[in-house]
C-alpha cells in the first residue's frame, strides 16, 4: 500500500493573527452591511448591474432589452409617403431557413408621373413567428431595409392563429394589454 | 425596591374610580393587568408578524433583491396576506402520528414563549406587567420549557427529519443554556438583582451600562442567544438542505405559523434581556424628556412622568431592534456551522468563556471593593445601601473588561483550542493509515492483489 504523506502546512503569523481575531467574518459583515445600506438611499433603476438592488418589477416597470436583441417582426413604412418600403421582392421568404414568410403580390400598373409601369406591388405579407428563430437572416437580406427584427419580446398569445402576423400586424404592431399595477 | 414594586402595582386613579373605592384590590392585581397584558399581547404578535417582513426585506437587501412588493405599498400588508393564508389552510395530521403530543406540541412552544413577556420591562414605572424580583430567573427557566415543545413536536410526527431535528435541537439548546446562564453571571455581580427593572436601575444609579463593564458577557450572552433560539448560523434543527424543515416538517397551516410565532418571539425576549441586561434597558432618552417637559405648553397634553415612561419605552424598543437588526444580519451573512464546529463551539470555547468571565469579573470587583471591606484600591462607594463604582472606578471596571479579561478568555481558550480541529478530522485519518500500515508489515493482512 502507498503511504500516503499529506504536508501539513506552517500557518504565518498573520494568518494566526487573522484566524485569532476573525477578521473574515468581519470582512463578510462588512460586505453585507454595506449593501444593506445602499439599497435603503441609492434611487432605483431596475436590472442595473452597479445597483445595490437588481430587480427588475416586470410588469410594473419595462426591462432594459439590449439593442441587439431580435423580437418581434416589424414591415417599416416610408417616413415621407406613408407607404410600405416593401417591394414585393420575395428575398426575405427565400432567405428564411425556417420557410415562414409568405409574400403575396400582383403586377399592375402603376402611374408614376407621366409613364404608366407594370410593377409588382405587394398585397399580402405573412409572418409565422411559432415557427420564427430570430436569426435575421431576412432582416440582413432585405434591400430597402423594411423587414426589420425589433426589441418586443413579449410575443404570446392565446391561440395558435395569433402567432401568423399578418401585414397589419407587422406594419402597426400588435395590441399588447397593458396591465396597470 | 419594595417600594417600586408597589407603586408599580398600584392602578391609576381613573381606574379605581371605574371599579369603585371597595374593589381596590380587584383593580390592582385584576383589572390593569389584564389591560396591560392584552396591550402587550396586541403588539407583540402584530410586531412578530412584522419581524417576517423585516426579515424577508433584509435578506432581499443583502442579497440585491427587493422583497416583497406586490401586497400594498412596499409589500407592508404581506404579513396581513400571510396570515391569513395560513388560518385558511389545512391542518393535516400525519396518520401515523401521535395525534394529542402532535396537537399539543405548538401550543407548548408559543406558550412558553409569550408567558415571559409578562416580565419584561418595556419601560419605566407602568409599562411593565409584572415586576417580579426574580425576573430573569423567571425568563430563564421558563423560556427553556419552549425546548419541550420542538421535542414533542419531532417526536410524535413519526418522521425521520422531524425526529433528527428534535434530537439536535434540544442538544444546542441543552449545550447553549448553560453558557446562556453563566454569561449573565457577570453583570448580575454589578446588578446584585435578579429583578429586570431593577438591573435596569442599577445600571442607572451606575450610570454605565454594563455591557461596558462586561464585554466578554455580552459576546457570550448573544452567541448563545443565537444558539438557543435556532437562528442561522446555529439553525441545524432546521436546516433544510439537510431536514427538510426539522422538526415542523410535518406542520401545516397555523399550528406550523404558531412555532414561526414561538421562534420570532423568542428572538424578542432573548433581545429584550440583552437590552435589559447590557445596555441600560430604558435608559438613555432622560435628556428628551428633561427637554420636552422644559416647554410648559407641553404639561396640558401630558403629565411629565407620563412622557418619561413614553420616551422610556421608545429607548427601550429602539435598542431591542438594534439588537434584532444584528440577529438578522448574521443569519443572512455567515454559512451554517457543521454540527461538531456547533458542538465545539458550545462546549470548547462559550462555556469555558463564561466560566473564565465569573472568576476574572469576580476578582476585579473583590479589588476594587472600598478598603474598609477589605479591597486592594478602594475604587467603589457604599451609597445607599449598594456599592456604586467612582469615577476611576468606572475607567477600572471597563479597562479590565475590555484590555484584561477578552484578551486573557481569547488567547488562552485559542491557545487550548489550536488543534482541536486537527485532531478532530486530519490527526485520526492519519492515526488509520500509521496503524494498518504497522499491520501490512508485519504481514498481518494479506497484501492487495494490484499493489
């Protein structure tokens, strides 16, 4: 059998000292204390990392979602006119992995000053976010950047036909309930 | 003190004319007691089922959280919520339990913890319920009848965890009181009283509190305080990563809130004598009252010796939180201790400490005794029939307290205690391995196949 010989190491004097006189149990009050303190007088903002008090009320207050957070889909609208970017290009739907745009669209005839142009105009636009991962992938492909992933996460709903956004949705956004207190 | 005993007793004039002139005796032992009891007992549970919300702030401060905050403003009704959940829930009795000892366990243990309230002296003159002259004796023997209730309790659930916490709770609360009771011995030496108004007297006459004179006393008095109410880091009876929840494992519904009630009561009486004992009980806001009562236009609403009693109580209940504040910020700080460190601690450094604090106390005090009763210095005053510390006595007792006495306790019980922990775990591991290795060579055992 292996004779097993474990160094049994020389304390220090200071760590005598420090053992005699349990600093660390002091240190741990201390550490405690201090953040006792800080949330009885510092102002609150929730889920702020250098806060003493880290809760966030969810329902009561919005969290901080980070910028690059992708959510709910958005169709972007021309500032100027009003009118949906889209161009009916179909990029986004092949782009997709998951198979969950549909982009329905016509040509017609569309009057631009003088000449009149056959152009293809979009009519219908479908987004299953149930079957969505949020890669972006669509997003990145769009040419006149109208599809867009947004911030909104709070994506649930009581059927399963509410997770199939259809172009209104996508355009205005959905209609959260909005729970006070 | 006869004499404040009886004013103590004696019921006011409103009273007396409300029972009738012939019916004195009725009013003083009958009526202003029961007053008073239910006024304490009103405040006393509302303040223990705030002492939970306290609690759960505190903890949620500490560990960068908020607590409760959805039962009104700030979470203040969650106890209200909490409460009544509790009524409304079902009391199951485990089928194979000892129904009556099952039932009557509770009620034991939040007895034996409000019954002592009737003692403690909130404040001066009135506001006390009782002042018996053998207070804290009263507090100490019956506080350690609440032991009984937590055994029965484990015992006739007919549970394993709850049996296991009831075996170690009544060895820590077995262990702990005797260091509880020596390390009040100390003071009481400055008291001479065993009556809780009158060692808050003596600590006035003194003009000292005596955690100054006793500070290896306090630290024993609120170490073991922490070990005979079961608060963290001594709550191995119910320490749930190993019990479950000990010995109320199998309680439900309000027989279950009646020992949470036991528990945070007992962290109130075990304070209210640290308060009491060490730190000059309701003392201390003298100088508000002498200030208030300075105004004339303040004697129309209240009598002065009414206020002083008010502004007592107010001194007093702002020191027991201190006290409780301390409580709960050790439980939310240090880890649990293993059961040999509790043991250890208990036998190997709390008890010799308050042994060691009787003797050395005692021989600063026979020095320091007027030379005319045989002391080497002569640093203390016969007045009125007690002994009272002078100005340089008061330097001595504190500078022997705090530069005699805790070093000489600390050093020599750190001295003892060095290997303690050595022995205990590495030492005897190391003794096996020397001994079969003795046996291996003599060609006692067989030799391992591989080796």
């Amino acid at each position: 059998m292996p004779s097993v010989t474990t160094p049994v190491r020389k304390r220090t004097l200071s760590e005598v000292i420090k053992r005699l006189l349990l600093l660390d149990l002091f240190k741990g009050l201390a550490v405690t204390f201090k953040y006792n303190a800080r949330a009885l007088y510092e102002k609150r903002e929730g889920g702020n990392p250098n806060q003493a008090i880290y809760t966030e009320q969810y329902p009561r207050e919005r969290p901080r979602v980070s910028e690059r957070f992708r959510g709910a889909p958005r169709l972007n609208l021309d500032p100027e006119t009003g009118g949906t970017l889209c161009i009916a290009c179909d990029l986004c739907a092949l782009a997709c992995p998951v198979d969950c745009i549909e982009v329905g669209s016509i040509r017609r005839e569309v009057r631009e000053g003088d000449k009149v142009n056959k152009k293809k105009v979009l009519t219908t636009f479908i987004f299953d976010t149930s079957r969505c991962m949020f890669c972006n992938l669509c997003s990145e492909a769009c040419p006149t950047d109208c599809l867009e992933l947004t911030q909104g996460f709070e994506l649930a709903v009581y059927h399963r036909s509410g997770f199939r956004w259809d172009r209104e949705m996508l355009e205005k956004g959905i209609n959260y309930v909005r729970y006070s207190k | 003190m006869m004499e404040i005993a009886t004013t103590l007793l004696a019921a006011p004039k409103w009273i007396i004319d409300l029972v009738g002139k012939d019916n004195v005796f009725w009013a003083d032992y009958v009526v202003v007691p029961v007053i008073k009891i239910v006024i304490v007992l009103f405040v006393v549970l509302t303040v223990v089922a705030y002492l939970v919300y306290v609690e759960r702030k505190v903890s949620a401060f500490i560990q960068a959280r908020l607590g409760p905050m959805r039962v009104g403003p700030w979470g203040l009704l969650q106890p209200l919520a909490d409460g009544l959940k509790l009524i409304l829930k079902e009391d199951i009795v485990p089928l194979k339990a000892d129904k009556a000892v099952f039932l009557l366990a509770p009620i034991i243990s939040v007895a034996a913890a409000l019954v002592v309230l009737a003692v403690v002296p909130w404040g001066a003159a009135w506001a006390t319920i009782s002042s018996v002259n053998i207070g804290l004796l009263f507090i100490l023997a019956v506080s350690s009848v609440g032991v009984l209730g937590l055994v029965l309790a484990g015992w006739s659930s007919n549970s394993k965890y709850s049996l296991l916490g009831a075996l170690r709770s009544s060895a820590q609360m077995v262990s702990y009181e005797v260091a509880l009771g020596l390390s009040i011995i100390g003071a009481l030496m400055f008291a001479r009283t065993l009556s809780m108004t009158g060692i808050v007297e003596a600590q006035q006459a003194d003009g000292m509190w005596y955690v100054l004179f006793q500070p290896t006393g306090f630290l024993v008095y609120l170490i073991s305080a922490l070990g005979e109410t079961n608060r963290a880091p001594f709550d191995l009876p119910e320490a749930e990563s190993e019990l479950v929840a000990g010995y109320h494992t199998e309680y439900s519904g309000f027989r279950w809130a009646l020992f949470m009630m036991a528990e945070y009561a007992a962290i109130i009486i075990t304070s209210s004598v640290a308060v009491t004992l060490f730190l000059g009980g309701w003392t201390g806001l003298g100088w508000l009252s002498n200030l208030i009562s300075g105004w004339s236009w303040t004697h129309s609403i209240i009598s002065p010796e009414n206020l002083q009693v008010i502004l007592s109580i107010f001194a007093f209940v702002a020191k027991l939180f201190a006290v409780i504040y301390v409580y709960m910020w050790i439980r939310w700080t240090w880890p649990r201790y293993r059961y040999d460190q509790l043991m250890e601690l208990g036998w190997k450094w709390m008890i010799p400490a308050g042994l060691a604090n009787i003797v050395l106390t005692g021989i600063w005090y026979v020095l320091a005794l007027p030379k005319t009763s045989g002391g080497l210095f002569g640093l203390m005053q016969n007045q009125g029939g007690r002994l009272v510390a002078s100005g340089w006595g008061k330097i001595y007792f504190i500078a022997t307290g705090f530069a005699g006495t805790v070093p000489i306790i600390w050093g020599i019980l750190a001295l003892i205690n060095r290997r303690s922990r050595d022995f205990n775990l590495h030492e005897q591991r190391q003794l096996q391995v020397r001994l079969r290795r003795e046996r291996l060579q003599k060609g006692a055992e067989p030799q391992p196949a591989g080796d």
